[in-house]
C-alpha cells in the first residue's frame, strides 16, 4: 500500500470560514488545531497574494513547520508496512511567506525535508528487506516550481524515485510532461486525472464543475505515455457522484446513477490500446492553483481581442485521419455572438451542428446548445507536439468562455 500524506492541508482554513469571515471568527475557529494554536509565530501572515484566509496556514520557513510534519511522517513509516510514501506538495500550495523566503531557501528546507525522510525509509527497508517507494505530487508546471520549492534535480539526487504531475483539482491537458521529465529522465512520471476538467457557471448559488469523461480520460493517458510517462493517477476520483459540498457538486449531480467511470482502470494500463482509440482533448477555465502563466478563460475578452490556447497533441497509431469538430462554450447563452477560430493560424469554418462527436455520460455544465459554437478541424492542419487555437470573438456582447474541446474521430 501507498499512503499520501499532505504538506500543508488547509481545510482547517476552508471548512466553516467564509472570505468574509472576521479575523476574530478564524482564529477562534483554527484554535481547535493544537499547533496552530500554539505557535502564532509560525503563520504565514502577511504578505500573501490573493486569498488573505490562507495567512493562518503554517510557514514552512519557520523550522518548526518541517519538524512537525516529519514528526507525523516518521510515525506513519515506523508503525505502517509501507511499498510506498507520496507527499503532497499539493495539499495545499500555500506553504511559504514569499515575503521572508527566496528561491534559494524553499528549495533548500523542501529538499532537506524530503532527504530526512528519504533516509527514514531506508532505515525501515533495512529491517524489512524491500525498497520503500517515495513519490511526490508536484505542479505540472515548470513556472510554479520556485513557490513550491521544487528543483526537480535535487528532489531526485535526495532519493525520489517518482513524481506525480498534478494540476491541483481539475484535469489539465496542457502539463508540461516532457518538458519536466527531461529533468530527471531516470526517474518514473506520473500525470493526474481528476473528476473534473472546467469550472463552468453557477446556479442557484452552486458551482457547476463539468465532469471529466471517459474519452477524455483515455486521451490524458495516451498523451502522458507519449511525452515519456510511466502512468497516470487519479484524485478525488470518486467525486464523479458529488461531495458532501453542496458549493461544489449540487444535488442533481449526487445521483447514484452517475458513477465514476471505474472500468476505465483496465484500459489505462494498457499504451497501445489508447493510441488506437479515438481522440478527445478538453481545456477548461481551472482554478489557477497553483499559480500558472497563461491558464485560459480566466478573462473576458473585448470584440475583436484573440485569447491563444496552446495544446501538447499527439497522433494515434494510424495518425490523424478523419475530420474532427472544435467546440467552444461560454458560461451563458450566446444568442447572436459571432466567433473566428483559427487552428495553427489555418481559419476554421463553423459548423452549425453543436452536438459532440463523443459519448457524454455526465450532466453537470453540459448546458444548452445556445451556449457552444463548433467549427470544423481537418485532421492535416494538426502536428505532433504544441499546436495553436485562436479563440476570436467578432460580433455580440462579449462573452465568457469556459471550456474547449476537441473531438478527433
């Protein structure tokens, strides 16, 4: 068995906690979590960027913050049969004052940190005779490493022996797979599939998160072996049936009827099947966590103004072949808006047929038609590696888009 054991959780933070919540009611509220309550001086505090609740997380530049975690680390190796271990540099990102740390120092603490517990493991192995596998889940962007502390050479000289890709909450097509496993070609790669792939619009009063589909699913694996992947993993995988957060999965989506697609295990496995199937790449607005250059749809666009997505695609077996559909759709109804959508800088034409070329199971955000445009994508304007979308809207009020996909028959 593999445990994960999270960083930084912050759920002590989220759970209760409006971002309207006084200072007083959070710290009321967190004083229920003994170190926290204990070691103020050991806050992040100011200097944050972005959501000010994340100050009552625990800074990792404070020595006592690593201590700590190593402390309910090294219980876990010692009192458990471990095949492996994975920290979560994910859960949650927030682990540093950017104000008191530089590169340099984050780098150092989290490389030092994952070392000890390197060499805590091996100390277990000698008693049990096995190698205890040690894995970490990481940005899938290179740009988010320096916050995170991640230098991936010196994660890999201190005894990692695996690494998960992640985008945090939501599927992401565009991780920089080949580009971070350069760094570290001996060691194995792992991209994250999750339950969902796109924050689309609220209603009534609930966040509707579009659900990642199982064609797409066998498309994030079959690009993740071709940019050099071992696997893929799975998080909150079983969220597809909704969670205890009504802000995030609403009631219509808590139907027992709509599983988690758990017969797409088997076919994930298995490189030369995927390369075979049909093709479905999906872009969605994500959340940006952690912080990422040029994740798309989190603008509205004026007339006239062109937002770029860049897509990492590969062939299947036969390479591409038949024609494909492109789809855009924005967060309402976009009645008589008008769109131009250029593929490798090649015009698309439109397509008045809405409808996708690929099984959808799910409902949630799946919208009305009044909310997409398609165009038609020949397969010949496609390359193996990045390829460019040009997203243009021409005429209409300006309209939020969330979600792109690509259905390559």
């Amino acid at each position: 068995a593999f445990v994960s054991y999270r960083m930084s959780d912050v759920h002590y933070i989220f759970h209760g906690l409006g971002k309207d919540a006084s200072k007083g009611q959070i710290e009321r509220s967190l004083s229920n979590f003994q170190f926290f309550a204990d070691n103020p001086d050991a806050w992040i505090g100011d200097g944050l960027k972005g959501d000010q609740r994340m100050r009552y997380a625990m800074d990792w530049g404070n020595s006592k913050v690593p201590e700590h975690k190593f402390k309910l680390v090294e219980e876990v190796i010692k009192n458990y049969d471990l095949d492996g271990l994975e920290l979560d540099f994910m859960r949650h990102t927030i682990r540093f004052n950017p104000t008191r740390t530089d590169k340099d120092a984050r780098v150092k603490i989290m490389t030092d940190f994952v070392a000890r517990v390197r060499k805590t493991l091996d100390e277990k192995a000698k008693d049990s005779g096995k190698h205890i596998w040690l894995c970490l889940r990481i940005p899938g962007y290179r740009d988010s490493f320096d916050e995170a502390g991640v230098d991936i050479k010196a994660l890999s000289a201190a005894g990692v022996d695996m690494f998960n890709l992640s985008n945090y909450y939501l599927c992401d097509m565009q991780m920089e797979i080949g580009e971070i496993r350069a760094l570290a070609p001996d060691k194995a790669f792992y991209a994250e599939i999750h339950f969902v792939n796109a924050n689309g619009p609220f209603e009534n009063g609930h966040l509707q998160q579009k659900r990642a589909e199982p064609a797409q699913m066998r498309t994030i694996a079959h690009m993740a072996y071709a940019r050099g992947a071992q696997g893929v993993s799975f998080f909150n995988f079983p969220y597809h049936r909704g969670t205890f957060d009504k802000s995030i999965a609403p009631s219509h989506s808590q139907d027992p009827q709509t599983l988690p697609p758990f017969e797409i295990f088997k076919e994930l496995k298995d490189p030369a099947f995927l390369a075979a199937q049909p093709q479905y790449y999906a872009v969605g607005k994500t959340y940006n966590t952690p912080r990422h250059t040029g994740r798309p749809f989190h603008k509205t666009p004026a007339l006239n103004q062109t937002e770029t997505i860049k897509l990492d695609m590969a062939p299947p077996t036969d390479g591409w072949k038949r024609v494909g559909k492109l789809r855009i759709q924005a967060l309402g109804d976009l009645k008589t808006a008008k769109f131009k959508v250029s593929c490798n800088g090649k015009a698309l034409q439109g397509h008045p047929d809405v409808s996708p070329l690929h099984e959808e199971i799910y409902e949630v955000a799946k919208g009305s038609p009044e909310q997409y445009r398609a165009f038609i994508l020949p397969a010949g304007l496609l390359k193996d590696g990045t390829n460019s979308f040009e997203i243009t809207q021409t005429s209409g009020e300006p309209a939020q888009l969330f979600f792109m996909d690509i259905a390559l028959p």
